[in-house]
C-alpha cells in the first residue's frame, strides 16, 4: 500500500506568507525590526520553510523544494546579517551592499518565476509581486530612499497576503474536498 504524505505547501507558504507581512509593516514605516521579526525569519519564515521544502522533495517537487529551502534560508540569512554584527562576529553590511543582496535574490525570483507560469494565477502573483518587493528594496538601499522603502512595505504586504491567502486555500480544499477559495 502506498503511503499518502501531506501537502508541505501550505505550510511553506505560510511561513513565507506571514514573516513577509511582519517584515514589511515594519518596511512600511509602523515599528523597528524587533525580536519578533527575527525569530519569525528564523523559525517560521525560515526554519519551517526549510522543512516544508524537505518534505516536497519526499513528494519529488523540484520547484517546491528550491523555492522553500532558498526561502527558508533566505530568511535565516537576512536575520544573521542583522545578528552577527551584534554579537561581534562579523562587520555590518553596509547599506548599499545589501541592495546587492537583495539584487541578487530578485534574480533568483524572476527566474523561480518563470517555474510558476503553469501554476495557479495566485502563484504567480505571489512571485510576481515577491520579484517587485526585492527590485525595489535594493533601489531602496542603493538610494537611500525612505519613500521606495515605504513603498516597498505596502508592496511586500500584498505579496505576503497573497501567500498566506494560497496556503490556506490548499489546505481549505484538501480539508474538505472542494475549492472554498478561488486560486
């Protein structure tokens, strides 16, 4: 008898969906990066992902596991850029050089988007907008604009909404057997 594993996506998209809001209230100008966000990034953002994208490769889901292991890590790393100067083990990257990062990581997300134009339009969505939050954030640190970063916020809250929107429908309609919300 074969053996029937769960979806790790909601899950993933979850962890994404809901550290991207936190992330960018705070990009949108309400409150600091806190504890809160950070051990969001480390343990629902990133550790969780990591392990949803485990569990897609099991299911022998490609994209799956390269979007939510990167991700996941993606998380953890930003929360180490911001710790490990903290803790003495490392300079402090300096504004512009994260744009780099962030550049660096949009690239990867146009490309991941490209994996997502046989999915649901949710999905595309998701990456879509993800693709636009890291565009901008880098033009955020490369110009030292308080404006594009607010923007960016709003922007990233969409996104965020938008994942934890497609994971609660998939799970909705494995739960009970029938699309309940449209993706």
């Amino acid at each position: 008898m074969e053996q029937k594993f769960a979806n790790p996506g909601p899950l993933g998209l979850a962890g994404f969906g809901m550290t991207t809001i936190l992330l960018n209230i705070h990009n949108a100008g309400f409150f600091p990066v806190s504890a809160m966000i950070m051990a969001m990034g480390i343990f629902y953002g990133g550790i969780a992902q990591v392990i949803a994208g485990i569990l897609e490769y099991k299911r022998g889901n490609t994209f799956g596991t390269l979007a939510f292991i990167s991700y996941g890590f993606f998380w953890i790393t930003l929360v180490a850029t911001w710790m490990l100067p903290k803790f003495g083990l490392a300079e402090a990257t300096p504004t512009g050089y994260m744009g780099w990062f962030l550049a660096a990581w949009g690239l990867f997300s146009i490309f991941m988007t490209l994996g997502t134009l046989k999915s649901s339009k949710v999905l595309i969505f998701v990456f879509v907008t993800l693709d636009i939050l890291f565009i901008l954030l880098a033009l955020r640190d490369w110009t030292g604009s308080a404006l594009v970063g607010r923007i960016a916020g709003w922007e990233g809250l969409v996104c965020g909404a938008a994942a934890l929107y497609l994971g609660m429908a998939e799970m909705l309609e494995e739960k009970h057997g029938v699309k309940i919300l449209p993706f």
